[in-house]
C-alpha cells in the first residue's frame, strides 16, 4: 500500500512539472507577443508623433489690428469717449473719461465691449437697440477719425513687407473691432496688400452672435476658415484681452508693447502680457523674426 502510494505521489509531481513547464512556456509566449505588441506601439507612436510635429510646424501668423500694426486705438478710445460720457450723462453717472483714461480700462476690447463694461461699472442699463445705436455712431465717427489720421506702427512695414515677400507664412488679421473700422485702417496705412479680404477677421462682425476679445471664439473661427489648427498658427497682441482670447484657443503667442511709448509702461505692460501667457515679449518689431525663430524652438 505504501509503495503504491508513493508511485502515485511521484507520477502526480511529474504531472504538475509538466503541466508547470506548459504553464510557463505558454506565460513567455505571452511575454514575447507583449513585448513585440509594445514595440510596434512605439513605433506606431514615434511615427504617429513625427507626423504631428510636421502637421502642427507654425505656417500661419494672425495679427491684432488696434496698436499691433495700426496705431488707431488711441484715435478710437477719443471718440468713444464723447459717446461714453454722452451715455453716462443720460444715466444721471456724474463720472467722464477722456480717451486715455477709457482706454487703460478697456484696452482691447471692441465698443459695445466698452458699453457692456460701463453698465456693469456704473450700475445702469441699455436697451439692445440704445447698445446697437451707440456702436453705430461711434463706428462712424471712428472711421472718419481713421481715415484721417491713422498711421501703421513703428517698424511694422518693413516687416510686413519681409513676410509677405518670403510667403514662409500665411498672414491674417483678428481683431476685436468692425470689420469696417478694421478694413479703413489697414487700407489708410497701405496694409491691405497683405492680407487676403477673407482673412481679416473681427469679433464684432464675423461671428454669428457679435462677441469681444478675451472671448477666444474670434480666434478660433479664424483658424477654422483659414484651415489651421491653432498649434500651427502664431498670434501678435498687445493687449491682456487680446492675448487671453489667443491664448485660450490655444495659439502661442507674441506680446508686442512698442505701441506703449515710455519704457515703464512698455515694462508694465509686458509684465501684465506675461501673466496672460505670452510665449515672448517683443518691444520693437525689428525683433519679431527672433520671436518666431524662439516661438518655434519650443
């Protein structure tokens, strides 16, 4: 009895060794068909990866329009102050603003922005078609403010003319402004050669519903009738509304602050770009092919 079941006790080992043995080759075939699972992965995904990299190369550059290659947003913060203080007055708000002062609060911004931001300051409110009437009159009295005495920025043209000259990059124009007001001022600096029409774009015009910058609709409706993705695109801005609608679309972004005059608000300014997620801060436009040559280093 007792040899048997030693017999027995060994044959159930050996069965159990080999049923291990086929457990285990049966486990490193596995193993193998893991690794070689995950090595095509890699590869799949280095390729996958490569592909995107030259999809998403920067090819297309969107430019503000207001004091990034016009110096207008002074001339146009002057007649929305008349409009503003006329509105205030009508309200019974015994506050007024000359130009600059409206534009250190709403720098950026289109008019009926700047109206929307009166009412919620001062506590008063306007009827969509009192809004509608005020951004029709001051639209008017822009133009014409404009058409007289617009002037490109500093350094802008040669620039432009570098861009335009190379065609490494499609050039476009978003701006928060008409399209009319935006439209007058690239035409009366003779910046419209450059341009495309369909690609000047505005927040106050182009949208189904009008909107203003930091809203990033503006952006991304541009990208998406140009045809780009967002990565493959730069934007110019000088302003924390403007940069912030870039920015939350998801362009890089270059802050320009030449158009800031005196070197501490050009400081200030750039600090407050910074903050809103510029990439590169660029003071002079002499040095914007060093800005995109850092932007695409990235």
């Amino acid at each position: 009895m007792d040899a048997l079941i030693i017999h027995d006790s060994t044959k159930m080992d050996k069965i159990n060794e080999a049923e291990c043995r086929r457990l285990e080759a049966r486990e490193s075939i596995k193993k193998a068909g893991r690794r070689s699972m995950r090595a095509k992965l890699i590869r799949n995904h280095s390729k996958l990866t490569e592909k995107l990299i030259d999809l998403l190369q920067i090819t297309q550059l969107l430019f503000d329009c207001d004091n990034t290659l016009v110096l207008s947003e002074e001339l146009a913060f002057e007649a929305c102050a008349e409009l503003s203080n006329e509105m205030l007055e009508k309200h019974n708000v015994s506050d007024r603003y000359t130009g600059p002062g409206l534009m250190s609060t709403f720098v950026g911004q289109n008019f009926r922005g700047v109206v929307t931001g009166l009412q919620q300051k001062h506590g008063f409110k306007l009827s969509d078609e009192e809004v509608n009437t005020y951004v029709d009159r001051e639209l008017g009295k822009v133009i014409e403010t404009l058409l007289a005495k617009a002037q490109p920025c500093v350094g802008v043209m040669p620039v432009l003319e570098q861009l335009d000259t190379s065609k490494k990059y499609g050039m476009a124009v978003v701006s928060s402004s008409a399209l009319s007001r935006v439209q007058a001022s690239v035409k009366k600096v003779g910046q419209e050669k450059f341009f495309p029409p369909d690609h000047i774009f505005s927040a106050a015009t182009s949208l189904p519903v009008p909107t203003t910058k930091p809203d990033p609709a503006i952006y991304l409706h541009a990208c998406k009738v140009i045809g780009k993705e967002p990565g493959e695109c730069v934007a110019v801005e000088d302003s924390k509304s403007g940069t912030l609608s870039a920015v939350r679309a998801g362009i890089p972004t270059i802050g320009y602050v030449g158009s800031y005059g005196e070197t501490i608000k050009q400081k200030e300014m750039a600090e407050v770009l910074k903050e809103a997620g510029v990439k590169v801060i660029m003071d002079d436009w002499r040095q914007f092919m060093d800005c995109m040559a850092q932007i695409e280093a990235m």
